[in-house]
C-alpha cells in the first residue's frame, strides 16, 4: 500500500489501540508526527516508497539483500523496534513513554494493512518465508498499489478518524463506561484513575429533576458520593425515594490528592478555622467536653464525633462550655471586693482628716498672742473633735471571695474546650509555600478548573 494510506490507516489503528492505555494521539503533534512515521518505516525495504527515498542509502542497502516486504516486515523487526525504543526509554533519552506505545502499534497498523493484501507480509521471516494474510480467501483482501483500493482503505479510515474523535480523547474504557451511564460504571472508572473524576448526572428526587455535574470523592456500585463547589450530592440506587436517570465520567487532567492533619488540645476557634470551607473526606474528633453537631438534621451532644464526606463541617459549643456562667461570677465577686477596698480607702481618708485637724488645733494652743477668748474657743473645739470616735480603721481582706475567685479562675483553666483527632481534606493542590518543601510545586485549582479540564473536551485536528 502507498504512504497515504498506511498514515492515515496507522492513524485509526494505532489511535484505537492506544484508547486502550488512555494515550489521545491526537492531543500532541509529536505524537500524529511518531505516528505517521512508523506507521511507513517497514517499507524502508524499498527505494520507492516515500520513507525509502529519504533514506535512500539504507533502502537501497536493503533491498538488494532482503527485498521487499521481508526482514522489515517480519516480527523479528517488531521486537528489534521495541528493544531499540525501550533501551532508548530506560537511559531517558526518550524522555515520553508513550513514543514506545505509539511506535509498535503504527508498525502493527502497518502489518495488517499489508495483510489484508494478496501477498501478505512473512511474520516469521527469515526462519518461515511463507506469507500470512488476512483474510485466507484471497477474493476478499485487496490489491497492493490499486488506486480504488487505496482510495476506499484511506477514505474509511479517514472517516472513522473523524467520528472516533470522543473515543481517542476519553480512551477506549472511559468511553465504554460513558455508554452504559451507570453508578457501577461511574465506580469503575474513579477507580482505575488516579485522577479526579467529573460527573455528569441527572436524578428525580420528589418529582424533582436535577441535572449538572460535580467531582467524584467516593463510590461504590451501589452509591456515588458528589462534591459540586458547595453540596454534598449523594446518589444511591438503594434509596427508594431517588432514582437515577444517568451518571457520565469525566476524567479530568487533575490528579488526586489528599492531606491529612493530626492535631492535639486545639482550641474551638482552631479546629472551626481548620474545617472552614473544606472538604473532609474522613474526620475523628475528640473533645474534652461536650459540643453539639448536626448530621442530617439530627442534633448530637458528644465528645467523640466521627464523619465522613463532609463540607464545611461546624461544630456548636455549648453556653456553658464557653465559661460564660463562670466568667459572670468572677466578674461579680471582683466588684464586690473592689467595693470593700473602695470603702476603706474613703474610711481612712476621712481618719486622715480627722487627725489632720486636732494636731492643727493641737499647734494653734501652742501660739502665746491668743487671749483668753480665742484659746477658750480651740480648747472647746480640740474637746469637741477628741470626744468623736477616732478608732483607726482596719482593712479586713475578703479571704472567703478571693479564694472563691481564684477556685472559678481555676475551674475555668480547667474547663477550657480542647479538640484532638484527625481528619483528611480533598485537596486539588497545593500552595508552592507550605510546610512541606519536599514536595514539588503544584498549582492551586478550583473546581472551576477542574471541570474545565475533563478530557471530553479535548479536540484535535485529523489533518
């Protein structure tokens, strides 16, 4: 067969078989490039095909000792193909692994386009000459270099390259699970990838159709587990009041990753800060003292909540466990020992003026110019201010209070609301800044991004 119609062939088979191993040829030009020139290199046997004009030296070389469609087309030049690329692979002077798939299916394309041939291709050369060929009546294999068989072979191709574009992008068994649109397929397909999964669905819940699509965090054969940005979507066949009209996957170009976070005696603002706006695929946590939660509109009150496949988890603490009966009795015995200090403060205050003024009367007795009347007059009011009581006045401390009020501050320390535990948060990357610099740099996604990057709609040219 004629150049054109091997690449055009090796494009349909080789991107067939490579759906199979999740490789789009059609996504790289490197890739229609690999494609297109293994696809004619076993007919470097011969100086006038296309590849042996270019290298002319080594298909004149082989051609005067082999000939045509032999040792090149024989499987001993398969295997001497892969060893060559896969040593190529190993010593990373190839750095795509994909090339070594490409490779060997374009040649394979090659053999069984030159099968289906009346002369066939000899496999097993040079140890078995004879010809293998497809089909083994020869009134239904073509004519090699015909031009209404090289033109129906290249025109069938080139159409089924065309309408098998959603196969090549999505692989082979991404397709197949689209097909059947089931939660078992769904559940196969987020299995074997290590790659988030998009979901499209459709169910009717209380004679309510809902449609979208949102990632895949968990699931079974029997139930999907959904995250769309803001809601947890649970589809579950064994839920008579649901039924699920269809579920398509969608693998996305993100990878999969979790973090996990142990903590130990965190406070309550902490643990809401660390739950806030994320998605904990498995969480355990412990409390010192009784909080409250709510899980499918059931209110729990305990220290030891355990929870799965949830967003924006949020835990209620209680009045009392935030100290505030305790917080409002110390307050209240503070200000009544403030009070009593208050209290004797203005006591010794007035003492202090008392005494002030009998030593001033004391000091004015003393002057000899006073005559009889003004000293009859100090003497009368010195008497008058001895005779008031003048007991110097005591602080007595509050010892009942303040030991009170330490024993609440006390309890209060002890009554703090600790957490500990662990949980695991859907992650769809990281920041380059964390606190683990072993791990290479990944961009931060939303989800966003994410269903932009489902490979259903990845296009490619044919030609």
């Amino acid at each position: 067969m004629k150049a054109p119609t091997h690449v055009i062939g090796g494009y349909m088979f080789t991107g067939t078989l490579c759906s199979f191993t999740d490789v789009n040829i059609f996504e790289r030009p490197e890739y229609l490039i690999a494609c297109a020139a293994f696809s004619v290199l076993p007919d470097i046997d011969t100086t006038k095909s296309l590849i042996g004009k270019v290298f002319y030296p080594v298909s004149y070389v082989l051609y005067r000792k082999f000939g045509h469609r032999t040792i090149t087309h024989s499987a001993l030049f398969f295997f001497t193909v892969w060893a060559t690329i896969y040593f190529l692979t190993s010593f990373s002077i190839i750095q795509n692994p994909n090339f070594l798939k490409i490779a060997l299916f374009s040649i394979m394309g090659h053999f069984a386009f030159d099968m289906i041939t009346y002369s066939g291709i000899p496999l097993l050369y040079p140890f078995y000459k004879n010809p293998c060929v497809l089909p083994a009546n020869p009134n239904y294999r073509f004519k090699s270099g015909e031009w209404k068989s090289e033109i129906v072979i290249t025109g069938v191709c080139g159409l089924l390259c065309f309408t098998m574009q959603p196969l090549f992008a999505n692989g082979f068994w991404t397709s197949y699970n689209r097909t059947f649109a089931t939660i078992k397929h769904v559940d196969r397909e987020n299995k074997n990838t290590e790659h988030y999964v998009i979901c499209e669905y459709s169910y009717i819940l209380n004679a309510e159709t809902k449609e979208g699509e949102a990632l895949v965090i968990n699931s079974t054969t029997n139930e999907l587990i959904l995250f769309d940005g803001e809601k947890v979507i649970t589809l579950d066949n064994n839920n008579p009041q649901l039924k699920v009209n269809y579920t398509r996957p969608n693998i996305s170009t993100i990878e999969k990753r979790f973090e996990e976070y142990q903590f130990f005696n965190i406070g309550f603002d902490s643990l809401q800060s660390m739950l806030s706006n994320r998605f904990v695929t498995t969480g355990l946590i412990q409390s010192n003292k009784n909080v409250q939660y709510v899980d499918n509109a059931i209110t729990h009150h305990t220290n030891y909540i355990k929870f799965s496949n949830r967003f924006d988890f949020r835990i209620i603490a209680t009045t009392d466990t935030m100290n505030t009966t305790v917080k409002r009795n110390i307050a209240r015995l503070e200000a009544s020992v403030l009070q009593n200090r208050r209290k004797f403060e203005t006591d010794m205050n007035k003492w202090l003026d008392h005494e002030q003024q009998i030593f001033e009367l004391i000091e004015s007795l003393k002057c000899d110019t006073l005559s009889l009347y003004e000293r009859n007059k100090l003497q009368q009011e010195l008497i008058k201010q001895r005779n008031k009581s003048n007991d110097h006045p005591v602080y007595h401390e509050p010892i009942a209070q303040i030991r009170e009020i330490e024993l609440l501050k006390k309890s209060m320390t002890d009554n703090i609301l600790l957490f500990s535990g662990h949980i695991t948060v859907l992650c769809f990357g990281y920041d380059p800044a964390g606190s683990d610099p072993q791990r290479p740099p990944m961009p931060r996604y939303d989800l966003k991004q994410i269903f932009e990057n489902k490979t259903i709609t990845t296009t490619a040219a044919i030609f």
